[in-house]
C-alpha cells in the first residue's frame, strides 16, 4: 500500500509542476489498439503471443512450408516435384529471413531437424 501511495503522490506531484506536458503526443488522441477487432476474451492470449514474439505472419509461413512439403511428398510427376520443391526453397528462405530479424540463428541443422519432426508426424 505504501508503495502504491509514494507511485501515486510522485505522479500527482510531476503533474503539477507540468513535467508531462512535453511527452511526446501530449494532448493528442492514444492510438487506436491494433487488437481492438479481437473478441475482449481472447485479447490477453493474442498479446502474450505478441510479446513472446509469435506473429501471424510466422505461423502463416510455416503452414504453408507444411502444406508444400506434404504436396512433395504426394506428388508422382517429377515436373510438379521441381516446381514445389522451387517454391518450397523460397518459403524456407522467407522464413529463414523473418528469423533472422528477430535474432533467432536459422542453421540448416535447425531446419533439418524441423524437417525430421514433421516426417515423423507425417509417417508414423
């Protein structure tokens, strides 16, 4: 409680001698929340992601590296295998550079280890 109190005062007194006055954006609207579309129940989920550094983006990727790896997989026409397997490279580096942005090492060890774990699920 005493420390809510001295927070409290500190703030009360910094307002009244104008020390919030040349923040940047004083007296402008707050931006809007980029979550405000998100039902209320779900937001607390959506931002504890965003601060874990997950976006939406990363995990789009990854689905669609699943989706072109299982069409390899499937696929009987050596043509087709060429053109996924094309596509395919141009993902993981997409993928490979959003890594790369957030500070996360993108080996090819990591990856084919990534790659072992989707064959096993796929297989077994």
């Amino acid at each position: 409680m005493d420390f809510m109190r001295m927070t409290e005062e500190k703030i009360r007194r910094a307002y009244e001698k104008g020390q919030f006055e040349n923040l940047p954006g004083y007296g402008k609207p707050l931006p809007k929340d980029p979550l405000s579309g998100v039902p209320e129940d779900l937001r607390m989920a959506y931002r504890i992601l965003q601060n874990a550094g997950f976006s939406p983006e990363e995990a789009n990727l990854k689905k669609e590296l699943l989706s072109i790896e299982d069409l390899i997989k499937q696929s009987e026409n050596e043509m087709e295998k060429e053109g996924l397997q094309k596509k395919l490279s141009e993902k993981l580096l997409a993928y490979n550079q959003m890594l790369s942005k957030k500070r996360i090492k993108t080996n090819s060890a990591m990856f084919k280890n990534y790659q072992d774990k989707i064959e096993k699920r796929l297989f077994d």
